[in-house]
C-alpha cells in the first residue's frame, strides 16, 4: 500500500483528511499511481501550494499500526474515486 506525506519531512506525518465529524482519517492507496494522482491534484490546488511524496507501507504494519493509535484509516481501491477536499 502507499500513503502521502510532505515531500522531505517524512517525520511530519502521513497526509489525512477531517472525515463529517472533523476526525482525521489517513488513506491507504492499494495502487501507487491512484495516490500519484491524487497528489497531482493536491499539488494543483492553489490553496494547498505543498509538494507531496508517495511512500510504500507494509499493509499489515500500518493497519496494525492504525489499530493500535485508534487511528481512522481507509484503503482506497483502484475501483474508488476520491477527490481531494477544498482546502
């Protein structure tokens, strides 16, 4: 799987979307080019002006890992269509 995160500061966190309930939800691209697109259209927004970096995750690492932090995830399939929010 792969997550987004800031180009140069891995250490900074994945990139996360507030779900209705303004929880933070993290997505998890099962294909590396649908999180390269959806990069593309971060970095097209001009409110967003941030370069992002796609990362491959061990699957079960980062679920676990989710799991663990009671953190909201979501695995994005080749068959979703996602588009980023307004920022």
């Amino acid at each position: 799987m792969y997550l987004l995160t800031l180009k140069d500061r891995k250490d900074d966190g994945a990139y996360a979307v507030a779900d209705k309930y303004g929880e933070k939800v993290l997505f998890f691209f099962e294909e590396e080019d649908d999180a390269v697109r959806y990069a593309m259209l971060l970095e097209e927004d001009p409110e967003y002006e941030k370069e992002m970096e796609v990362v491959e995750v061990d699957d079960e690492m980062a679920i676990r890992t989710c799991k663990m932090y009671n953190y909201k995830y979501t695995v994005v399939t080749p068959n979703d269509i996602i588009i980023p929010p307004k920022a």
